[in-house]
C-alpha cells in the first residue's frame, strides 16, 4: 500500500437512532451512510451501539423496572446476517463507503456491543464485540474474545477500533498498533448527558484522554464518535426530574492526528455528519519518532500472545477461523469478503 501522498476523506456520524426501533434506526443509519457517500467519504464511523440504541437504563434503572426495556432491547438488535444487515451492506455499495456501525447484536439467546464492518462492495466483512462490559453493561451484553482483536485492510487503510473502555485494555490497543492500524474507530455513547452515571462528569475526559493516548502510541488517526441522547430517549426512559435525569444532547465527536491532537474542535450536543481530510503521509514521521510496535517495542522484554479460540459452551477447541462463520450472502457477499484483508493478532501485516 502506497501512503506517501494519501488524503482520505472521512466521516462521523454524531446522533442517535429511533430509540429501539430496528427498523427506523436502519432507514436512519442508511440515510447518514447515503449523505456521507455524497460527500465523498471513504468512510464513515457511527457511534457505539447506534442501532436501536444504548441502554442508557442500566444506570438509572433497577432490574425490576429496567426488564421491560431490555425485551424491548432484545426484540430489536440485529442479527448477523440478517436482513437489516443487508440493508445496511446494500447502502454501503450505494454510497461506495466503508461503514463501521455500532449495534446491538443478536446471538442467540445474548446481546454484544458490537461494531460491524461493511465495505463499499455491500459485504458484510467483520465484527468486533466489545471484549468486556463495563460495570453494569454486563446486566446487557456478552463478552467478545480473541477472535475480536484485528484491522481490516481496506485499501486505502487499515482500519480497526474499540468500545468506550475497551480503550483502557492497553494490550488490546497494543494489538491493534502492531497490526499496523493507521485509522482508530473510538465509539462510544454520550454518556457526560446521562447524570445518573457516576461517571458522567468526567466522560469527555476518559474518552478524550484515552484516545489522545491511543493516537501518540499507535501513531494511528482516531475518529472519536460519540452518540447523543434525543427527546424521544429521555421520553422513553422517564427519570423523574432531578439530579439523575438524561438531559437532551451530550456526546463529542471529532478527529484526532497520531500527535494526539484534535484536527479541530470537536462537535457536541446537536446532531450533525462530521468530515476531516486525514493524510496518512504524516503516519510514517509518527513512527520515525517512536514506532510502538517497531523499533520502540521490546520484544525481548516485553511479549504477550492472544488466545483465539471461540469461547464457546460446546467447542472442538479449534482456532477459530477468521470468517466469524458468516454464510454468504449472493447479491452482497454479506460474510467476510474474501477481497478485504482481515489482519488477526497472529498475522503481522
């Protein structure tokens, strides 16, 4: 891949979906990918779990009044393949853009935070589910495993990313940065409007920070795209006013170069499609400073390997393999693309 003169255009999608409602979130989520695609975006980011939505209950809620919300939850994630990931793999191919979309995937009888790659061919390429829940997300959503840890070479750039604090699992951004990532995915939800969360005041900051952090020792561009919280969400989860209710808006979405530096000011509150120009010349002059997983890694005194088995009840043991197990689909090879490189943790690009 030749990135001495490469501009790529990209976007970020800072908004929230019909709140648990599959089928207007997707009509939603192809509207934005359409829009980007007009704007001559390569790719565009959504934040985590845009579709139906996140379950901003688990942190003003007790069970009792939170099941009813997660069977509605559960009725309305996406299945992978499923018809909705059609929809979302034909928009792709309309617009010609890569899509990383945060969802709420369905597997059975488990839900995962999951972020699914499309490509501009309409395939379904890969899933990351979040590794680790986080505190009380684990009342919601299954853990992922080592088959979750990659970048997708998508010609332009290999691309990856992680959940909300997923970014904290240093060995998991190691991972990404020595599979030579050079676009960061950060998504997550617009926590800082939430205030039943006791870590709403300082979410920015975490996520700020942690992707500030990512870019210096990845020496990789971030998109940093948070969700937002809409009328229709604050209606729906109806905490009483006080210290504890969501208020509308919240969320930051922005661009961040491998110095770990806005490439401007970043977006809050209003929903809006975001662009920034990344040059990914600038990359190589990150890594002739300090190349984490080059010639500023240790391996002789630093290694760590990953285990990439399927955590499953009934399992041959087997390594798994990098498919996922999607089955092909005809008209949009909804499955891993054959034509997209999907580099795992035990394949060094």
């Amino acid at each position: 891949m030749n990135i001495s003169s490469s501009v790529i255009k990209v976007a970020a999608v800072h908004a929230a979906a019909p709140f648990l409602d599959l089928q207007a979130g997707v009509e939603k989520a192809c509207e934005f990918i359409r829009e980007a695609g007009r704007n001559g975006a390569r790719l565009v980011a959504f934040p985590e779990t845009f579709l139906p939505g996140y379950p901003y209950w688990i942190w003003s809620h007790t069970p009792k009044y939170a099941s009813p919300l997660f069977a509605e939850l559960f009725e309305n994630s996406v299945e992978l393949p499923s018809d909705a990931s059609r929809t979302i793999g034909q928009a792709a191919r309309d617009a010609g853009t890569w899509v990383v979309l945060g969802l709420n995937e369905r597997d059975g009888g488990t839900l995962y935070n999951t972020q699914a790659y499309f490509s501009p061919s309409g395939e379904l390429v890969a899933r990351h589910r979040k590794l680790h829940p986080t505190n009380a997300e684990r009342t919601v959503w299954g853990r992922g495993d080592g088959r979750d840890v990659f970048v997708v070479d998508a010609g332009f750039a290999r691309v990856g990313g992680l959940i909300c604090f997923e970014h904290s699992m240093d060995l998991n951004r190691y991972a990404l940065a020595t599979l030579g990532q050079q676009i960061h995915v950060a998504a997550w939800p617009a926590i800082s409007a939430t205030n039943a969360d006791p870590n709403a005041a300082n979410f920015d900051h975490y996520s700020r920070t942690l992707a500030s952090a990512h870019a210096i020792s990845a020496q990789t561009y971030v998109i940093v795209v948070q969700g937002r919280i809409s009328e229709e969400i604050v209606e729906k989860l109806n905490v009483p006013d006080g210290p504890d209710a969501p208020r509308v808006g919240g969320g930051m979405t922005g661009f961040m170069g491998p110095d770990g530096q806005w490439l401007s000011e970043p977006h809050r509150d209003d929903e809006a499609v975001l662009y920034a120009d990344l040059d990914l010349g600038v990359i190589p002059f990150a890594k002739f400073f300090a190349d984490g997983a080059g010639h500023y890694a240790r391996p002789d005194v630093f290694s760590f390997g990953i285990n990439r088995n399927a955590q499953e009840p009934l399992t041959t043991q087997q390594v798994a393999p990098v498919s996922f197990g999607y089955e092909s689909d005809p008209e949009l090879g909804d499955g891993l693309g054959l034509s997209h490189q999907v580099l795992t943790a035990i394949e060094r690009p």
